[in-house]
C-alpha cells in the first residue's frame, strides 16, 4: 500500500479501508482486499475484522497504527469482550490479529450463542454525516452506530436510520463507503418519547464502555455484583436468595414493554425471560453485553462501579459498631469489631448479633419491606442508603415509663425518599460491667427508679437485682427486726439453702477473701474489677457476708497537678497545625473562630482553659477572622476556582460563589474590584 487514508473520529475500520478502496482507483474488490491484507481469500467484516497482522505489514513504511490502535479505537472489539474474562478477551484479540480468526472470534465472544441477531444494515446519523461532510468533505460510518441495539446517535440524540448497504453483503469481499446514494433519510417506527429517552441513556452507556478501558473481569464477578446489589435493593435475602417475582415486575415497570420488546430483552418472553438468571447465576456463562447493561441501569450501578469497585452487602454498615452499654466506659464509641449476621425465615428479617468485650450484647434488625416499592428513576436508579442513628445520646434503651420495652434501644432510620419510620434493638444479655454498675449504684443508696433512667432499663429489672426472688414478707421475725434496724439495708434472697448453694457461696467467699487479702490497699471499685464474677454473685446471693468482709469506701481526692506551661506549648502547636489546616483547605472557607478551632483540632474544653494558655491564646486573638476577613479569603478561593473551571472573573460570578450576604455585599464588591484591578482584569 503506497498510502492509507487516517481513520477520523470514531470512524470503524471497515469504514476506513471503504474510503482507501475508493481512493486507490483499483475496480476490482478482490484486487483492492489483497492489496490490504496479503491474501486474496480474505473479508470485509465489520465488527471484529481478522488478519490486521496482515493490513499492518502491508502499511506504508512509518505507519503511526498498530494492531491494538486499529482493535481498541476502531473495532467493536472493547464493546463485545467487555463482559468477559480476560483470557477469553486476550484470545479474541489474537484471533482478530490472525489470518484464521474469522468466525472464531464470533463464536469464542458468545455472539453466535447469545440469540440476538447482529446489525443487517450499517446505519448513520443525518446530523453527523452532514457535519462530517462539511468538515472532512466526505461521511463516513461511526463505530457507535454500529453497535447492536443501539438506536440513536449519542450526540445528537436522534434516531438513526438504516443504510442500503448490507453489513453481510452480496460480495463478501466488498467495502463500501457512506456516501449520499446509500444513506439517504427514510421512514422510522414511532417510539414514545419516554422509549426514546431510554434510548439514548443506553447508547451513552455504549459509549463510555467504548471508550473507556474497563478491566476484563470473570463471569463470578459480575454474578455475584449483581445478586450483592439485590441484596441492597432487597430483591434478595442475605443468603442471595433473590425475590424474582418483585425483581421482574420492578424491571418491567421501570423500562417498559416497548423499550424491552426493542432490546429483544423482554423478561417475560418465554424465548428471551431467562436472561436475568443466567446472568446473575453462579455458573454464569457469556452473555450479551446490552443486557449487562441494561441489568446495571436498573439497579443505579454506574460502569465504574460494576467494573471496579467491589459490592460486599452489610446490612449493618461498616465496623467497627457502637456499644449500647451505658455502664461501660466505652459508651457509644465504636469498640465492636465483629457481628454475626443471621437471616429469620419466618419474618423475613436480616438479624444482627453484636458483642461487646463488656458482656453487652444486642441485636440489630433488618426488616424486608412490604407493600408498594418505590421505582427509581432512569436517571440514577439509585436508592437512598440507610442512614441509622442513635435517637437518644443518653444511650436509647428506654424505660417502660417511654414506651419502649426494656431490652431495646430506639433506631431512627433515614432514607432518601423514605418516611422515618422507628426500630428496635433489642439487648440479648447486658453483661457483667452492666450488672456490676447496678449493684455500684444500690451501695450508693440510689433509688430504683433513678437506676433504671440512668441505665435505660425497665425499674422491673433493676428491682429484680435489688430484692432478688425472695421478699422480705417471707423472711423469720428475728432476721426482719434485723434488716430494719440497719437504715438503707437491702436484703437480697436469690436461692435456696441447697447443697449446691452451699457449695458455690463458700467457693465464692474464699476466692473473694483472697482477692481482698492480696489487696489490701485496694478499695471497693478495684477489688471489684479484680474479682468480677465473684463480686457480682456475693452481691446478689450474699450480700451481708460481701459488705462484712470487704473495706469500706475510700474518698480519694483526684490529683488536679497539671504543669500548665507545658501544656501550654503542646496545645499552642497543635492549634497552630489545625489553624494552618483551616487556610490551606481547598474547600470553601469557614470563618476562623474559637469554635471552629476546637471543632478541627477535636480539643476538649478541659484542653482549651485559656485563661492558663497564655499562648495559645495570644496566638488564638491573633488568628480569629473578622467577618470581613473571611470574606477577603472567600474571594481569593472564588478566583482560584473560577480559573480551574475555565469561568470568566466576573463580580456576579466571585460574589456569587461566596455567597456573601446583604450585610457586607457593598464592602465586597468593591474589595473583588480591587483584586481583579490588581490582576489586571476589569
């Protein structure tokens, strides 16, 4: 070949060697095909030509264009294996670059097996080939309208029309060009506009997938990115078992018969309605890359998402999770690292099981939700995510006396589009830390009632650990008179004198006996935490003997020494650092404040006594802005943003992004004047 013409925009290369056959001045097709690949027997395919070893060898010397440019830019070759694993794709490459590929590549890309027909005429666009003509003085055909199914011009989101030059011809050898006699305008089917619409989202999704270099990924990939996305959507339980009926019927719904009916993807049609599962199952096999599409608009997954992102379903969010123990020092911080997660058939509920190193235990549920569901829009297909928040920071086990019953915990779900609507957590086992605080709490004489809202309980339960299951009306004279006549005495009966009881009360004394002789400089809290178990049990079955032999309560005065000059110089670098932060973050500015500064540098008010800070507050005074000052820092960033966008340094455009309101809008508008007179701009 003594020259080759340069492939244009999106141009395919069948449409490539067209304009080189016309250009050559050769009449005879076989001639002009031999010229091009080295063998006369070769064709003129479309979608994914073979033998390109040979059309590089016969370029002209210097040639910039290699196999992979002519497969990846101007083939269907990205569209076809996008979808499959990358040994497979790998091989449809190399049978493309050799002589032998032919109707291999078809075969191995799953085409021939998938049932939907390919293209029978090559098709164009009225707009781009009148630009095109216009622009290069001759139309060409474009890769993407030539992609199966793809029904309108991604540009300029109108239909395409069908030419008169047939993609599997009369003479197998024969490249024709787009030209005025054989892409002439003809009459098309009506499509609602809404079809339509859906239409053109497709062909844009054809079109990143064409021009983007996704990562080829196993069949299992995209099986189980789907069945976990279900999962999300709840069209499947948490063991993958996916709700078909409500699957269907939502996909139907949200595309419509007609669109479907022109995908030749109806899930209903017995022919076509399989699709959806073989895709989604676990032996999944190739399948037509428009309905890996079309599958991915409906559940909201953008490409890059499917492609490279991983979905993993957790119900819950991810860990580490709050503990609910409001005895615990660790209160609602996030200390749970594990959580067993189990599915409920009977309800349909996805259940989670969360424990604590404190002995607190809760359970979380998940409830499938009934009714109507809520068709997301072509635009997203994206539903809101949960987001779950503890209602009551003062831990949200509420008592009887709130209306929720004890062993559960008030969850407020939000979720976009969504009414708030309440859950429950329901506490499996409070542990011993728990019941160690309320027994803390009867010592100090403190009544049921109170126990029970600082500790978000039902007062049945805290009366359970302070009168045991004996009462006082069942005990003898003598020890009744005794119990009176110790004022806050609280006599607990837990079992009876069995000889098992015996046996566990004077294997708890002795053991208690020991950690208070090991420790004699201990008070009450430590001996406690040193013998957990055992503490706990005296106090419930044998309090009396536990309060005899074991020390009175010991006041300790805290130490309150803190060599304030040092801290003063800790906290004046840290508070520099965060104030260095503040005016180097690329967001929109904030007004720096006392509060904005404990707010980024996470101090608490205890850290932040300025009146023994002598230095971090001078530095502090020194950097508080005016609101005026903000606003010269917000014109500043205005500009730099304005520039990374290509806008134009307007008054109406800085002011504008700073949002500055009525107040100090005068005094703005001429500083903006200033600076822009500074640039040079007016």
């Amino acid at each position: 070949m003594h020259f080759f013409p340069n492939p244009y925009n999106d141009e395919i290369l069948y449409s490539v060697l067209a304009r080189y056959s016309v250009r050559c001045g050769i009449i005879s097709h076989k001639t002009i095909i031999e010229g091009i690949f080295g063998k006369a027997s070769a064709r003129a395919v479309m979608e994914l030509p073979f033998n390109i070893n040979g059309l590089i060898s016969n370029l002209p010397v210097n040639s910039p264009y290699t196999g992979d440019v002519f497969i990846y830019n101007h083939t269907l070759y990205t569209f076809f294996t996008a979808f499959l694993p990358p040994e497979r794709a790998e091989g449809i490459k190399c049978l493309m670059l050799e002589e032998s590929g032919g109707s291999k590549a078809y075969g191995k890309a799953g085409i021939l097996g998938s049932r939907l027909p390919l293209n029978e005429y090559m098709k164009f666009c009225p707009k781009c080939f009148e630009e095109d003509t216009a622009q290069y003085g001759e139309g060409y055909w474009h890769r993407i309208h030539q992609v199966p199914f793809i029904m309108v011009c991604p540009l300029h989101e109108t239909l395409l029309y069908d030419s008169t030059v047939l993609v599997r011809g009369h003479n197998p050898q024969a490249y024709i060009p787009a030209n005025g006699d054989n892409c002439r305008v003809n009459e098309l089917p009506y499509y609602k506009p809404d079809t339509i619409k859906k239409f053109i989202n497709i062909s844009k999704d054809v079109q990143n997938l064409l021009e983007s270099s996704f990562p080829n990924k196993p069949f299992t990939w995209f099986a189980k990115q789907y069945v976990e996305r279900f999962k999300e959507l709840e069209y499947a339980n948490i063991n993958g078992r996916v709700y078909w009926d409500d699957l269907v019927q939502d996909f139907k719904d949200f595309y419509g018969e007609e669109f479907l009916n022109a995908m030749q993807s109806n899930i209903e049609d017995k022919g076509q309605g399989q699709w959806i599962r073989e895709v989604t199952h676990s032996d999944a096999k190739a399948m037509h890359p428009i309905r890996h599409l079309l599958l991915a608009r409906f559940l909201g997954l953008s490409l890059d998402t499917l492609f490279n992102k991983e979905i993993c379903y957790k119900p819950f969010g991810d860990g580490p999770w709050l503990c609910l123990n409001p005895a615990a020092d660790h209160f609602l911080e996030p200390v749970i690292k594990d959580v067993e997660i189990k599915y409920r058939r009977r309800n349909k509920n996805t259940n989670g099981f969360f424990r604590c190193g404190c002995g607190f235990e809760y359970m979380r549920s998940v409830a499938r939700k009934q009714g109507e569901r809520v068709i997301r829009g072509e635009s997203t297909g994206i539903r809101g995510k949960e987001d779950r928040v503890i209602r009551d920071k003062g831990m949200g086990i509420r008592s009887k006396e709130t209306g929720v019953r004890d062993g559960e915990v008030e969850i407020e779900d939000r979720e976009a589009g969504c009414e708030e609507q309440g859950r429950f957590v329901r506490v499996v086992k409070y542990g011993h830390v728990w019941e160690e605080k309320v027994l803390e709490l009867i010592d100090e004489g403190v009544s049921d009632e109170e126990i029970a809202v600082r500790l978000n309980a039902d007062v049945r339960k805290i009366r359970g650990f302070n009168r045991g299951k004996g009462d006082r009306d069942n005990m003898g004279e003598d020890e009744r008179s005794k119990g009176e006549g110790v004022k806050g005495t609280r006599i607990i009966e837990t079992l009876d004198n069995s000889i098992d009881f015996i046996v566990k009360r004077q294997k708890y004394r002795e053991e208690w006996l020991r950690v208070v002789g090991e420790n004699p400089d201990k008070g009450r809290v430590e001996l406690r935490r040193l013998g957990k178990y055992t503490c706990t049990w005296l106090c419930r079955n044998d309090r009396e003997w536990w309060e005899k032999n074991t020390p009175a309560k010991k006041y300790v005065q805290a130490d309150n020494t803190v060599d304030w000059e040092i801290r003063d110089k800790e906290i004046l670098q840290h508070v520099k650092q965060t104030v260095q932060e503040i005016l180097d973050s690329e967001e929109k500015p904030q007004r720096i404040s006392l509060r904005l500064v404990k707010t980024k540098s996470g101090l608490k008010s205890f850290d932040l006594q300025l009146d023994k800070l002598p230095l971090t507050k001078a530095f502090i005074d020194s950097a508080i802005e005016t609101p005026m000052d903000l606003h010269k820092r917000s014109i500043r960033w205005a500009i730099n943003k304005l520039n990374e966008e290509g806008k134009a340094l307007t008054i109406t455009n800085i002011t504008a992004m700073t949002g500055v309101g009525n107040k100090y809008r005068k005094q703005v508008v001429e500083e903006i004047k200033r600076v822009l007179e500074g640039l040079g701009k007016r």
